[in-house]
C-alpha cells in the first residue's frame, strides 16, 4: 500500500473479505477530520468491494480470482499501479481491467474480450501493473457495479488518503 493511506474494515475483521462498511457509515467518512482531498477539492476515499469468482484459466482448469470494485479517486490512491494496456473502466459500466499478469494466466482477459460471472457478461477494456504488489492478482471494476453484480448491500472496506500521521491514528 501506500503509508500515506489507512484501510477502513469493520471492528474485529482480520481482512478485507470478511468486513462490511455500510453505504451509511462510507457517506460519513469523506467528512471526517483528517482525510486529505485532492487538488479539485474532492476527499481521497475509495469504497472497495472485494469479490472472488472462478474463472477459466488459458491452459485448462479452473482458479480462484480476486475482483476489486473501487470508486473512482481509487486508483489514485493506488499510485503504484499503472495502466499498461487499453484504458481504464468507465464508471456505471460493465468494464473492468486485469492485471497483466492474469491477463497471461486465464482466458477472455484480453483487452476487447468478455468473460461472464455472476450471470452478466463483463468486457476487459484494460490490463493494469500493479508495482510488483497484490494488485497484480486482482480484477478491477467499478465498486457500485460490483455491488449490483454480486449482489452485495455493503462495501468490504474503505481506503482514505490521510493529512497526517495523527489523522490516521484517529
């Protein structure tokens, strides 16, 4: 991650799969003291849904895939990942990108293919380097499309750019 960033989970979650943050408790948190905001003013938060889904590898089989929904300041506050290929999702739609390095390892993550889970049908319309971190084995997409997909009411987790070390401790 980035030390500048605090990842919001519920109270006694040990990862990101297994918190809920409600949509009521993520509308509060741009607000808080202490969360920085971005040149135009905007707070530097993401609500992230994180989702694993099973997908077709290129030789044969079957794995475990990790889809992340983020909102869109997310990728800023990700600046160790970088977009490689194609361009990146568009808010809304049922876009995502892959890492690269998936891309090399399961089937339809091409950019310009389609894969289907969860019943609807998602175009790869980017492939994204994650800086040698997790991000290298995650599909992104939009969080709130996320949430529709899969069928989620909540988010995983938050993540906030913080001002200061005293705002992450608080």
């Amino acid at each position: 991650g980035d030390p500048r960033n605090v990842l919001i989970v519920r109270k006694g979650s040990t990862a990101e799969s297994s918190s809920q943050v409600t949509r009521e408790q993520f509308r509060l948190i741009p607000y808080r003291p202490g969360v920085a905001k971005d040149a135009q003013g905007r707070p530097l938060v993401s609500a992230d849904v994180l989702v694993l889904i099973n997908l077709p590898r290129r030789e044969s089989g079957e794995a475990n895939v990790l889809m992340r929904g983020i909102s869109p300041l997310g990728m800023e506050l990700r600046p160790q990942v970088r977009l490689v290929a194609g361009r990146w999702f568009v808010p809304g739609k049922r876009e995502v990108i892959v890492s690269r390095r998936l891309a090399e390892r399961f089937a339809h993550f091409d950019v310009g293919d389609r894969f289907k889970t969860a019943g609807q049908e998602l175009t790869v319309v980017g492939w994204l380097a994650g800086g040698n971190s997790a991000f290298d084995s995650e599909v992104w997409m939009d969080a709130d499309e996320a949430r529709s997909i899969f069928d989620r009411d909540n988010y995983s987790s938050v993540l906030v750019r913080v001002t200061d070390d005293a705002a992450a401790k608080s």
